[in-house]
C-alpha cells in the first residue's frame, strides 16, 4: 500500500486544481465535495499506510519514493521524492486527519460566502503544500512546500480581500515570515555546499561525520534554520504576524495553527536535530525563545477581548512550549505536544467560530454571555479544548503532553530547571486566560441574539475533536501513571530518547499552577464582568508588548520617509543617472556607424593587430 504514498499530497493539490478550473461552473455542493473528499480520501491512504507501517515496520524504518530526478549538476543531484518514517509518519496523520475535519466544518461555514469554491482551492493548496513539507525527502522538496504554505497563507488570511485591513493582514504575514524564509534559505544553503547534499538524511549523517560538536559551521547553519522556524512558528521575534492573521475566515485560523504551517518549524527542528545537537548554543537559545513566547504571549492573551486573538496568542505560547521541549532534547515530548495541541486547538478554533456564526460573526468575548445553556454543542467543545489547553489533570490530552515537557525541561539540569520555571509559570497564565474566556462568554447575562441552527458538518467535528482532546493523550503515560510509550516507541528510531524527571513533585507542581489559573479565573470572571480599564499596562499587554510599534519606528516609518522625501532627489537621480549613461555611450557608440569604409577598414585592421599582440604575449 505504500507504494500509493505519492497520492497524499497530490489528491488535496487535484482537488484544488479542480476547483481553480471549474469556477463559476460548479455548484456549491460541488465544490464543497471536491474540497473536503479530496482530503479526506488522502486521509484515508494515509491511514490505510499507517497501519501497514505500524504493522509491518519497514526495513530501516522508513518508506522511501523516488517519483523523478529534478536536476543533476556540478554533483549535486536532487530528486523529488518522499520518505516516510515515524516522524513524517505522525505528521501526515495530523495535516490529513484534523485538516479533512476542517474541511468538513468550512463547508457549512463558509455556505453563502462569495468566492466559495476559491477558498476551497486555496485551502486544498494548503493542505498539499504541507505534506509536501513534511513528506519531502531532501530540502529542496521541503523548502518548496515551506514556501508554499507562506503563498497559501497570504492568499487565505487575505480572502475576505473586500475589507483592506484583512489584505494588510494578509501582506504582514508573507512579508514578516519571508524574513525567516531567506535565512531557512541561506542556511539550506550552506549545507548543500558544505555537506555536497540536499537530502535530509545524508546532510545529517555527514554533518555528523564532518563537523564536531560546537563547529561554527554547525552552529552557524543550526541559527539559520532557527531563523526559518520562528518566522514560520511565530516565535520572538517574528511573532507579530500571527494574531493579524485572525482576518482569515475562521477554518483558515484552525488549520494555520493546528494542523499545518506554525507546526512547520517544529518540524524542521525535530527533523534536523542532528545538527542542533553539534550546536549547543543554537539548542539552548531554541529553548529560551520557547520560554519567552509562551509567556509573552499568554499575557497578551489575558488582554484581548476578541475571542479568535485570545486563542492565536495562545497558539503562539503552545508553540513556544514545544520549542521550550526542543530546547532541553525532549524532542518525543515536543512531537507528542504538536499531536494534542492540534487536537484541541482545532477543536477551540472550530468552537469559536461555532458561536460567531450563531452571533453575526461577533467575536468580542463581552458582547456574548449566556452562550452555555442557548449553544450547549459550542459550550461543551470550547469547554473541552480549554480544559486541554489549561492542561487539565488526569482528563485531557493537553495534561500529559505538556507534562512530559515539563519533565523533560526539569531533568535537563540547572538551565532546564529555569526553562521549566518558566514554563510552569506559564501553565498558571494559561489557565487564567483561557477560563476568563470561557466564564465571560459562555456564562452570565446575554449580549447578543442568537440565531441559526447547526448541521452535522459542525457537530460532527466538533464531536470528534472533543473525544481526541480527551483521550488522545493515553498513548504516552508518564512513569507515576502506567508508564505507556507507544509514542515514544514510534519516534524512537528517528529522534533520541527524551529526558525524564525521577521525581514526582514536578508533576504535582505544574498540575497545581494550571489548577491555581482555573481558580483564579473563576474568582474574578465568574460574575458578569465588565471590559477592563485600559491602564497603561492593559494597553502594553493588550498590544503584546509593543513589537509592532517599535517594528513600525524603526523599519517600516523609515523607508516610508525615505520614499517620500527622498522622491524627486536621491531616487529620482538614481534613475536620472542611468538614463544619462545610456544616452551618452549610445552617442559615442553611434558615431562609428558613419559609413566610411576606410573607417571600417582601420577598425578591422586595428583589431586584428590587438588580437595578434595578445595571442602572442600570452
């Protein structure tokens, strides 16, 4: 059956095709089957191959698909083709598996929306671009789905393109994540001259063999990708991008930040971890930037009253874990996370938007109210994912997941212990946020109307979303509670074994900050509530710590003042010059075309003298 692994990525990229030649021919429903089948026919492969996989493991580990050769020069030869191994393996399952269920969610809601069977192509494209990310046996191939999910972005986050704050939206995020594309490209780069290959696997095995650890070259490669992975990851300090993003229709939100492109840079390092560990320095500075935007972003989240921003700075925090993960080596526990984040963070974007759409698409989190006993289907899956969010003990996925972090953060040693400190920190803040949404939306007085019935391609996801976040966690257990490793087990050829905390008392501690957050949100939201004062550090936070204002002064006001001022001298002369050069060597050039033959004579015989003198000399 794996022989059919090629048909993953192509079927959501035929689909997508479909949909882009048949515009304004097809019917809805047309539309709407070739968008969501398309994926979830690819879903099903990719199941159907998971379980030979796992049932018959293949020798070395690994499914590999030469499809064509893509160009063989100077040495360098590059294929397209795809490898499967546990790590791309798990991949697959999340960007098929969750992104059929938001396709299947975005035809209902997005029913009546001009441009209907073009949001399908885009998100198709997405979905294509992504496996071919994380399917891609060299980086090459991986680069070009990277790119292509940055392109899928724009064209998404910008589709309500009507409203020209969602096209500014939408240019922010191709133009910040491109600043990480060119050193991801840089760094590919490198290697390729470096290492004399392209392929992932080789690369790795020779960086291994011919850089020591601490190499420059190793580190200076490993910083480069790193600056790949926070612009796609939207880590500090390429962040800003990801609460903009929130433009996009409300599907676009979830697969952005469930099932595809911020997990994109988690990958990448996961995927590349032989060359972070020859790069202590590159390592450790992935898990410090995991610690500071999990906790700048969940205060950020504390300050938003838009129900979509509060959940992408959440996003961004929950990313910031896994690079937290990454950091300390607990790269199983980094993966395990990707897998349940995206489990509830669909279920919360798909749950939001669930009430937006019985609301008018009103998304302030205290305009609602009530929303518990008048949408019980949106209450319970919103209710769910935050309890997996918050890290809930015993009962969600999200508790075990970021347990083993957490463990692998504290069993790192002293500069872990600060990282789980953090990390600890942030499990209080994440509570706190994420139930001050829940108690103001769904609980108290009533905003707004609500109107609108559900259909089963919102229920149906939402349903089955809510029973992952659940149980979704039980197949990786911690040494206190069973000890199952069925994950571990399955990453455990391609990434190395993850750290874990001999003590019980880390557990406990980081159960009681998540607990302590719930509370406290409870004591202060409970009650109908009220939109906060707009202090001075509200509006800090609020603004997620200045970043775009100081961005604004020092990059983006400057060129702008540069273009206006400098409009009629320095650029103008700039071009004023070149034309003038043209001009004059066209006149010089001009005058021997004279029509002289003993002009032309001289010139031949002047030349063939030169050249006689120089064959000579040489």
């Amino acid at each position: 059956m794996h022989e059919l692994l090629w048909l993953v990525p192509t079927l959501p990229l035929l689909g997508s095709v479909i949909l882009m030649l048949g515009a304004g021919r097809l019917s809805t429903r047309a539309e709407a089957a070739a968008g969501a089948l398309s994926v979830g026919f690819a879903a099903v492969i990719a199941f159907t191959i998971a379980g030979g996989f796992l049932l018959n493991p293949p020798a070395g580990a690994a499914y590999e698909q030469t499809l064509w050769r893509w160009f063989d020069v100077g040495g360098l030869s590059v294929t397209i083709g795809l490898r499967l191994d546990p790590l791309s393996l798990v991949m697959m399952l999340v960007i098929t598996g969750v992104g059929f269920l938001i396709h299947l969610f975005a035809t209902e809601f997005m029913e009546g929306e001009e441009g209907y069977g073009r949001f399908f192509a885009y998100l198709n494209l997405f979905v294509a671009a992504m496996l071919l990310l994380v399917l891609g046996d060299n980086f090459l191939t991986l680069y070009t789905g990277w790119e292509g999910v940055g392109l899928c972005s724009y064209l998404l986050i910008g589709f309500w393109w009507r409203d020209p704050a969602n096209g500014l939206a939408a240019r922010k995020a191709f133009i910040v994540t491109r600043i990480g594309d060119t050193a991801l490209l840089i760094g590919l780069l490198l290697i390729a001259s470096r290492l004399g290959t392209l392929n992932i696997a080789g690369a790795m095995h020779n960086a291994a063999q011919s850089w020591p650890a601490g190499s420059p070259l190793a580190t200076l490669a490993a910083f480069l990708l790193l600056g790949g992975a926070v612009g796609k990851s939207a880590q500090l300090p390429l962040q800003t991008w990801l609460p903009d993003a929130m433009a996009g229709p409300t599907p676009v939100s979830a697969l952005i930040h469930a099932a595809t492109m911020v997990t994109a840079g988690v990958y990448l390092i996961a995927r590349t971890h032989a060359l972070f560990l020859l790069a202590p320095a590159a390592q450790y500075t992935v898990g410090g930037i995991g610690a500071a935007t999990l906790l700048l972003a969940g205060f950020s989240a504390l300050a938003q009253n838009d129900i979509k921003r509060i959940l992408a700075y959440s996003t961004m925090s929950q990313i910031g874990y896994m690079f937290l993960a990454l950091g300390v080596g607990a790269w199983g526990a980094a993966m395990f996370h990707l897998l349940t984040h995206a489990f509830f963070k669909a279920l919360l974007f798909l749950s939001a938007g669930a009430v937006t759409m019985r609301l008018h698409h009103e998304q302030d989190i205290y305009k609602m109210g009530g929303l518990a006993r008048r949408l019980p289907v949106a209450f319970w899956s919103f209710l769910i994912g935050s309890a997996a969010l918050a890290a809930l003990p015993l009962v969600t996925a999200g508790f075990y997941s970021k347990e083993a972090i957490l463990s692998g953060a504290w069993a790192d040693g002293s500069s872990g212990r600060v990282l789980w400190a953090a990390g600890v920190f942030g499990a209080f803040i994440t509570g706190l946020y994420i139930f001050r949404a829940v108690f103001i939306a769904f609980f108290g007085e009533a905003h707004t109307e609500v109107s609108g019935r559900y259909g089963w391609r919102v229920i149906l996801p939402l349903s089955v979303l809510s029973v992952l976040s659940v149980l979704g966690g039980l197949i990786e257990l911690p040494p206190a509670l069973g000890h199952v490793t069925l994950l571990s087990n399955l990453l455990a050829p391609v990434l190395p074994a993850s750290k874990e905390a001999a003590s019980v008392a880390p557990l406990l501690v980081a159960s009681l900050a998540g607990l302590l957050g719930i509370g406290l949100a409870a004591v202060l939201y409970w009650r109908p509530a009220r939109p906060p004062a707009e202090t001075p550090l509200w509006r800090f936070w609020h603004a997620a710590a200045g970043f775009d204002w100081l961005y604004d002064r020092l990059l983006v006001r400057p060129v702008l003042w540069a273009a206006r001022e400098g409009a009629d001298d320095v650029i103008d002369s700039v071009y004023d010059a070149i034309a003038w050069t043209a001009r004059t060597l066209h006149e010089h050039v001009r005058r021997t075309q004279n029509g002289r033959v003993r002009f032309y004579t001289a010139g031949l015989a002047i030349g063939s003298i030169s050249l006689i003198a120089i064959a000579m000399i040489r």
